[in-house]
C-alpha cells in the first residue's frame, strides 16, 4: 500500500509538471494515467473483499474508498463510532459492509447481493455531495 502511494506520488509529478505534453509522446501520456487509474484502484480497493470488473470497476473502488473516508471521519451510529472504526477498519463483503477486516466481524449493513451493497453506498455519498452543495 505504502509503495503504490509512493508511485502514485512519483507519476503525479510527472503529469504536473510543465513540459509533461511536449516532452512525452501520446502513448507514452496514455501509459502514464493507466498507471495512475490502476494504482489508485489498488489503494481503494484495499478493503474491498469482493470481485470488481469491467470499466465501472474504478468507480466502485473509488465510491467504497469515499464511505470509508465518511465513516473514519464521523462514525456510522452509537456502536460503530468514529473511534472503533478507526481501530478496526472497515470492509466490504459480498453481503456486508462490516467493522473489521472480513466478513465476520461486526456488521454495519447487510445487503442480499454485492449489487445492493454497492447501491447503498453509491447513493449514502451521493446524499453526503448533495448535503454538502446545499
């Protein structure tokens, strides 16, 4: 995890840096935000014990990543506070969103599919984004 975010640093420099378009061929450009979608990928997904594919899968990772910054933040309700989650972490399970590293440490939310789970917290950050314009 620690390396990735360290690569991640190291490519964002390049692209930030003023001669990035002149200096790098398209292909070579294309290669570098690949690398930076798939690393960032990696650093969301750490939590993630469920399979993720196809183009959405960025989005995903990205969204689950989002909750779990909400969570360590402010807490989810009187058992699960910001303390304990910060402790103990926060994952997604096939069925579950759970307190802990796998799927049977404490539940937050259980869900009947991976779909529904993901829906959950899709539309759990889309009420955080509208809360916050408002």
């Amino acid at each position: 995890m620690k390396n990735e975010k360290e690569k991640l640093e190291k490519i964002n420099l390049i692209i930030r840096s003023d001669n990035f378009y002149t200096k790098y061929s398209s292909d070579e450009r294309m290669k570098y935000l690949q690398q930076i979608n798939d690393l960032e990928f990696k650093i969301n997904k750490e939590n993630i014990n469920i399979t993720l594919r196809g183009n959405n899968k960025y989005y995903y990772a990205h969204q689950c990543a989002m909750f779990t910054k909400h969570l360590i933040e402010h807490g989810y309700d009187k058992h699960s506070t910001k303390e304990a989650i910060s402790k103990s972490g926060v994952c997604f399970n096939e069925y579950s969103i759970n307190l802990g590293y796998n799927q049977y440490c404490t539940d937050l939310k259980r869900f009947n599919n991976k779909e529904e789970m993901l829906g959950f917290v899709i539309g759990f950050n889309a009420c955080l984004n509208a809360k916050e314009v408002a």
